[in-house]
C-alpha cells in the first residue's frame, strides 16, 4: 500500500515552524550593568561665618542746626557749604537796626531810676537828720527810707532789663560752638527768621560714623552679630573694626529699612563724609562641611547627598540638614562626619547599593 507523501511532509514543515516560534520566545541573556564613574570628595569640618554685607555712607556723628536766640532780617552770611569752621567762628549776622532802639530805651530808662534813687536818698538823709532833732516822726523816716528802697528795686529792674537787651543785641552774631564743616545752608542774606529758625548746619569733625539700612527680614540676625567690619572701596584700605551705636525703632515708610549706625573703632585713612562703604557682619558659627552645589538630590522634598563605601564600592543616601548657600557651594550642618567619601558629580544618576568607580584624580 503506497503512503501518500504529502501529510507528512505538511506534519514535518508543522513541526519546524514551532520549534522556530519557540526558540523566539526564549528569555534574553541579562546584559551587565556598567559600572558607573564619580567623582568624590573627603569631607573635614571647617569652621564658618555667618556674613551680612549691606552698603552703607560714612556720615558725621552729630550735626548741629545753628539758629538765632532773637529774630529779625538776616544781614550777613559768612560761610558756604563745604567751608571749615572753628569754635568762635561767626557764621551769621542780623540786622542790628532792630535792636538798637530797645537797648537805648534801656538804657534811659536805667539813668531815670538812678535819679529817682538819688533825689529818694537825698530825702532819705533830710528826714534822718529831722528825726535827730525830733522834728520829724520815726514812721515819716520809715516811709521815707521805703522810697528809697523802692528807687533801688526801680534801678536794678532796669539794670536787668538793660543787660537782656544787650544779650539779645549780642544774640543777633550766630557763631560756631566747636570745629566742624558746613554741611547746610537754610537762610540767605534778606530773610526774615524767627527766634529758634535753622540758619547754617554744621557737621562735627571729630567722629564719624557709618550709616546703613537693614532690611527687617534681616534685623533678627544684625542683632546676634558679633563682630562688625567696614570697607571704604574709595580709598582701598583695610576693613576697620567696628560696633552699632545706634538702632532706629522704626522701619522707613518707602523700603521697610531700619537705620543703624555703626562707629569705627579704629583711624580710617581717607575717610571723607558721603563717601560709599562696604559693612560686613561676622559672627562665628558652628563647625559645619562645606561642599559643592552639585552633591545635594532631593528625596521626599528633604535634602540628600550619595556616601560611598570604600569598602563595597558602592553608594548609599544619606539625609542631611543644610546651614545656608554659598555663591558655589553650600553648608552642611548635620547628617555627615569627617571622613566620609560624597560624591560631587553624577549624584542624580545613582541608586541605592549601586557599585561605582571613583575617578582617577578624585580627593582621596
């Protein structure tokens, strides 16, 4: 019996076909992870500042506003802004011709009480020398000689009334009471000013202080500053100690700034009014680790950096707590001790146990 050839040759093209399927199927051979570089850095400790650098002007210490005791028309001014002065120096006049005319009516008003003084004496010695010879009674001298002591009450009324007038005539020269610079002029010649009115203002040499406005959000630190430093860049010296003389209990309305003055402990050379400086608080912080920008990743919104193990060659995350940002860095206060190995480049291509390779020329 013949067997018809072509089933088996369609069971045989069957079979080949799902042995093809199968070996298509079959799971791939798992490629090697490589092994990926980083660099790394030893952590130390450093001991930090906390920095506050705010611009500030060199500004006189006390300023006086000199004004006239008296008023009256202003006859003379005889300095300018800028101008040097000295203790005695006259720095204003008024107009004498107001007060002239009261001191001379003082002045006739004192010689009248003198002769009504002389002219009550002259009574006075008469009637004692009547009393003497009983001409006269004890009450009519007593009353007498309190005419007499009323002409001397008269004359010394008078006398002070002359002596004000003088002071007053005397208070018309406005004149500097210590060395100083001229930093304001507030009248001209031909005004009128008032008793009290601000005329020349006037700047003391012998101290100087540095004024700069603190933004509120930062008063909380310029108060626990320890240390305080400024710069003038004008004159290219060296930072000069100094310490807050001054706070202003209020912020001002336009920047929410408070004032503080800040007095130099030390010569400045060169320092002049107006002149721009550079003021700097310090104050000594705990020892914290210092490390580039490029080593934190965050995790759950919290702060983290990779810790290799030499020993494995593998990374592992560590949290850690931050103490403020560097212009190309940042502190780390906690999470870390010395000795640890960080990585500082490819921290966000890591995971966790994963082995890596240091690079040739990292920090060891």
């Amino acid at each position: 019996m013949s067997i018809d050839s072509k089933p088996l040759v369609r069971l045989l093209l069957a079979l080949a076909g799902l042995s093809l399927v199968t070996a298509c199927t079959k799971d791939p051979v798992p490629r090697a992870e490589p092994i990926r570089p980083v660099r790394t850095v030893v952590v130390q400790p450093q001991s930090s500042v906390t920095e506050l650098n705010l611009p500030g002007e060199v500004r006189p210490r006390l300023e006086t506003r000199y004004g006239f005791r008296v008023g009256g028309k202003v006859a003379e001014r005889r300095v300018s802004i800028g101008d040097r002065v000295q203790a005695g120096t006259v720095l204003a006049r008024l107009d004498p011709q107001d007060l002239a005319p009261q001191v001379a009516v003082q002045q006739a008003q004192l010689e009248a009480a003198r002769t009504e003084l002389k002219l009550a004496q002259i009574d006075a010695n008469r009637t004692r020398d009547l009393r003497e010879r009983n001409f006269v009674s004890q009450s009519q001298l007593d009353r007498q000689q309190a005419v007499v002591d009323g002409a001397q009450s008269k004359v010394n009324a008078t006398q002070a009334q002359l002596e004000q007038a003088r002071n007053a005539s005397a208070f018309q020269v406005l004149r500097a009471d210590a060395d100083g610079v001229v930093v304001g002029v507030e009248a001209e010649a031909g005004q009128v000013v008032s008793a009290g009115q601000p005329v020349i203002r006037v700047a003391l040499v012998k101290d100087r202080d540095v004024v700069v406005n603190v933004p509120e959000k930062d008063m909380e630190l310029a108060r626990r500053i320890e240390r305080w430093q400024v710069s003038l860049p004008a004159t290219g010296g060296n930072p000069v100690p100094a310490r807050i003389r001054e706070v202003s209990p209020l912020a001002d309305p336009a920047s929410r700034t408070f004032a503080v003055r800040l007095t130099l402990l030390a010569d400045a050379p060169g320092a002049e009014w107006g002149m721009s400086a550079v003021v700097q608080g310090l104050r000594a912080a705990e020892p914290v680790f210092v490390l580039p920008m490029s080593v934190l990743w965050s995790k759950d919104g919290q702060p983290h950096v990779w810790r290799f193990d030499t020993a494995t060659q593998t990374v592992a995350p560590v949290k850690v707590q931050t103490a403020g940002l560097l212009d190309d860095g940042v502190r780390i206060r906690d999470g870390l001790k010395a000795g640890d190995v960080i990585v500082t480049a490819g921290a966000n291509l890591l995971i966790a146990g994963q082995t890596v390779k240091r690079l040739d020329g990292a920090a060891k």
